[in-house]
C-alpha cells in the first residue's frame, strides 16, 4: 500500500470548454466596459462645425455661414426692414454703408484668436469636409460627377477689432447724411448696427479631387466655375474693385488634385452693436 500512487485527477471535456467560454466572455465584458468608460472618438464633422459655431456664439460673435467678405470691421449693416404686417427681420443683414465710407482713416486692431478643431487640423490651419461645407457655404455648386471629394482649409485667425472710443463721434457727414435720409423714408435707427468686431482666416484653400477619367475640358470648367464662385462669395469692400477671378488663384494643379487658394482675408464671423443717435449739446 506504501507503493500505492495517488489517484490522477481528469477533469471532464466539457468542464474545459465552460471554462474557456467564460474566459472569452470575460475578455468582452471588459472591453466593452472600457470602450464605454471613455475611449475618445473622433468627432464627426457636424460635432466640430458645432464647436465652431458654439464658440463664436459664445463670445458674442455672429458666425458668418455663407463666409461673405462684406461683414468686416466698420461696415454698417441694416437688420431689420419695414414689411407688410411691421417690422420684420432680414433672412441676412445687408451692407448699408462701408467702413471707408463712414469711419475714414480709421483702421481696427488686431490679436490672435484660436477655432476649435475641425475635421482636421495642421500647423494652426482648420481643414473641414464635404458635410460641413455644405453646411458654411451652402451656395457653393460642385458638380459631383466630375468631383470625388474636396476640402477647405482655413488659414490662421485672428480678431478686427474696433475700440468703441475709435468709432464714438468718428461718423462722417456723408454717412450721417445717409442716414438721415433712410429715417426720413421710414427706417428706423435701431434697425441699423456697425460691426465693431470680425473674426478673420488669412486665407482659404479648396482642395478639389477629381474623379478618374474626367477629361481635361471638364476639370477646366469646373476649376473655372469653382473658382468664380468662390470669388464671388468672398470678395469685400476692399476687393469690389478687382475682377472676381482676382480673388482666387491656382496653387498647384494635377490629373487627380487641384488646389485653389484665396489672396483675401476671410470673414468667420463678426461682433455688431446699435447705432445710437448723438445729439449736439
């Protein structure tokens, strides 16, 4: 009995198999339960628009979607207009006077200011997608079968800013003048703001990707139509004088990618304050 060996313990098939799926389910469990603990995710391109405009919003910006070039620093818009049934709001303020009109020699100052994210970002610039500029320049017209993809790319931005000091008792006689005329025809004077504030991109780039065998012809017309459009769009007080081609120019161009990139400052977004009458003690 002395010689005897203890009994070898087996442990049945199934015990093995129960085992291992235990093991598997545990691996899962934990995964998910990471996954859901906060593994960040990028952001979809409709999350960093938000975060553009909430920003603006914020500080008490107006975001500019359609990035047109006539809401700069000094220009006098108008807001509200006479309707049938009262006054009613404008879909878009219009230009009513221009800065260089009303406030000559007057020029606003400058200082750094940073966007969020985008759908993505290089070297301080913000890059964003086909949603999100369908979203910021809802005129632009790309034809999509000539077309695979394209991005915009803002370039550095900063704020233009007037002190309301700078502005205060600065109005010209020929804009007063305007304005007198506008009440006398009916307006009133609190349906009209100047813009004190613009926040402003150095510069814009459309990267334009073509579908494979788009003929030479047809690139051309639409690089041609692309880049009028965008002149058209962004072009300001300070650039009505150039032709609309003058605006955006070719950086480089390929068989598969051309670049087009804009020579004016874009308009992101823009801070306004009511006029208010001064009167002659």
């Amino acid at each position: 009995m002395g010689n005897r060996r203890p009994a070898r313990l087996y442990l049945p098939q199934r015990h093995w198999f129960i085992g291992l799926l235990m093991l598997v389910m545990t691996v899962l469990v934990l995964g998910a339960t990471i996954a859901s603990c906060g593994v960040p995710t990028k952001p979809t391109q409709e999350d960093a628009m938000q975060d553009v405009i909430q920003l603006l919003e914020g500080q008490g910006f107006t975001p500019n979607i359609g990035l047109s070039g006539t809401y700069g620093p000094g220009n006098v818009i108008q807001t509200t207009e006479s309707g049938a049934e009262g006054a009613r709001p404008l879909p878009s303020p219009v230009v009513f006077l221009w800065a260089s009109d009303c406030f000559p020699g007057q020029a606003p100052r400058t200082s750094a200011f940073v966007l969020p994210d985008s759908y993505e970002r290089r070297a301080g610039s913000v890059s964003m997608g086909v949603k999100i500029l369908a979203l910021l320049l809802p005129s632009l017209n790309v034809d999509r079968s000539a077309v695979s993809d394209y991005t915009m790319t803002l370039g550095d931005t900063e704020v233009q800013t007037f002190a309301k000091g700078d502005l205060s008792h600065q109005f010209s006689e020929k804009c007063v003048q305007a304005l007198v005329q506008a009440m006398e025809d009916g307006d009133q004077i609190d349906w009209f703001s100047v813009i004190v504030e613009a926040v402003v991109a150095d510069s814009l780039t459309l990267r334009i990707l073509w579908r494979e065998n788009t003929s030479v012809g047809a690139r051309a017309s639409q690089k041609s139509s692309i880049k009028d459009q965008l002149g058209r769009i962004l072009r300001g007080a300070a650039s009505s004088a150039l032709p609309v081609s003058a605006s955006v120019g070719v950086e480089s161009e390929s068989d598969k990618i051309t670049v087009l990139q804009s020579n004016v400052p874009v308009i992101v977004g823009y801070r306004i304050r009511p006029l208010q009458p001064v009167y002659d003690k």
